[in-house]
C-alpha cells in the first residue's frame, strides 16, 4: 500500500522532471504549482488504511487508529518460547528481552499455594498479518465496535513481542480474555505481582485513551530503565506511557535520604543557667 509519504515523494520527483523540460519562466510557473500541491497534500488528512479485505478506515489527527497507537511489528525470528510451565503447547513466542523476567515470574507463581500450576500465557507475540486475521474476522459488528476489544493491524501491542495477554489453566465460570478475569486467583496475583517482573497493565479501567479495560493485557517494560532490554522497550512504549499510563506499573527504585547524625550537645541534659538579675541603674 502507498502511503502518505510516498505520495509527496512522487509528487516532488515530478514537478522536478518536469522544470527540465521547460523555459525558465515556464519552469518556476510550474514549479511553485507544484510546491502549492506537495503543500496540500503535507496538510491533508492521513490517507485511508486497508484493515481488512473488505475494509478501509482513516488514521485520527493524532496518529491513533480507533484510539490504538501504531506499532511496527518486531521481526519473528527473534522470538522466543515463553516457559513451558505457563504456555505447555509452546505456541508462546516473546522477545528476548522479556524471558528471564517471565522465567522468575512463572517459578514465583508455581510456588505459590493460591495459583501453583495455573498461571497460563494465553496470547504472545502475533505478526501483522495474524493480527489482521484476528481483528477481520469480527468486524461484522463493526470497525468502531470491533476495536473496542482487538487493536487493528499495525496498531497492536503484541506486534513488538513485549505483550502477553495472561490467563489460567481452570477458567471455571470465568472465561478466560474477560473482565471477570481480575478476581479470579491468577489474576489478583498479577496485579500485585506482575510490576515486580517489569510488568505493566496497558489498558487498566477508565484509562484516557479510551480503549476497553483489559486486565489480561500486559507489557514488559523491565523494573527499571537499567534492566538489559528495557531502555528498548520503553522507547517503544515511550508515547503510550507519558499519555496514557498504565497501572499498575513498576516503580523505579525510590530515593533513599540519608541523614547523617549530628555531634553530641555538651549540653544535653543540664539544666539551663539561671538567668541573671538585673543591676539596678544608680540615679
């Protein structure tokens, strides 16, 4: 698909080709028509996206598309296998950065009594084409409608492989990949534990960018900046964390003041002097 970009690029090459062929007066005529185009079009609306086979929409002024921010999808061959404890299938793939954290944070919860053996890894990293299967096949409700629950192509999280939508191995009268997932053991565990393993809930309820609540839904943006892999991640995040922040988040490592003590008062615990009398003033 060409994009908006393209289009000024050809626009330009043309109006240069074309001063070549001309008279100087004829050529600058042409040339300022066609700088007023490639002016137009720098000012004009983003241009329409093909989503699906049978469906086109126009990006937002901000660059969102059905309030998803854009992700350029992370090559596949990088990924890894998430730990066989929490995707037994190993269709769970995620960028390397993330692995020795998930591997901690699946030994952590296999060895808690509440949720030993039911932490699940439901949904990882999916490359564009995949996301567009997926969001395509439900827009019969609509584009607006279906986004509300499935970013579109190129505007999804699991594109950058730092994303895995978490579950558990007994949903029982709780589906997994629904709201009620927040009380179920599995994820009342999540949202006190995952920010300890450099996770963060991208979409927690009410957030102002406006996309539904999705306490499945995490990203690994490391501990702290400092943590191998992390600076990356939060670059990519960058946009999505300074407009719309995620909660809960991990913490960056508070400041720690130290007061150093002061010298002994001599004196401490003496009663204070007596206070002087005054002299009397001689007339």
């Amino acid at each position: 698909m060409v994009g908006q970009h393209d289009v000024k690029l050809v626009s330009a090459r043309r109006v240069m080709e074309r001063t070549n062929d001309m008279g100087e007066a004829g050529a600058m005529g042409k040339l300022k028509n066609g700088l007023m185009t490639i002016a137009a079009l720098a000012a004009s609306p983003a241009l329409a996206q093909q989503l699906c086979p049978t469906a086109t929409s126009q990006p937002q002024a901000d660059g969102r598309m059905f309030n998803h921010l854009p992700y350029a999808e992370t090559n596949g061959a990088i990924m890894q296998p998430a730990p066989p404890s929490i995707s037994p299938d190993g269709s769970c793939k995620v960028h390397p950065a993330i692995v020795a954290d998930l591997m901690r944070m699946a030994a952590d919860a296999d060895r808690d009594p509440m949720i030993a053996g039911q932490l699940r890894a439901l949904s990882c990293w999916r490359g564009t084409e995949y996301q567009r299967m997926v969001f395509c096949n439900g827009i019969h409700i609509g584009l607006m409608q279906r986004a509300q629950t499935s970013a579109p192509p190129g505007y999804s999280e699991h594109a950058t492989g730092y994303v895995i939508d978490f579950g558990t191995a007994n949903p029982g009268d709780c589906p997994n990949i629904e709201g009620c997932f927040a009380a179920s053991p599995v994820g009342q565990w999540l949202l006190k534990n995952a920010p300890r393993y450099g996770f963060e809930l991208s979409f927690p309820a009410g957030s102002k960018q406006r996309v539904t609540w999705e306490p499945w839904h995490w990203r690994w943006v490391g501990t702290s900046g400092g943590v191998p892999g992390a600076a990356s991640a939060r670059a990519v995040f960058a946009r999505a964390r300074a407009e719309y922040p995620a909660s809960p988040s991990p913490q960056e490592a508070p400041l720690v003041i130290r007061v150093m003590s002061q010298p002994e008062n001599p004196n401490a615990g003496k009663p204070p002097p007596a206070p002087e009398e005054k002299r009397k003033r001689r007339r």
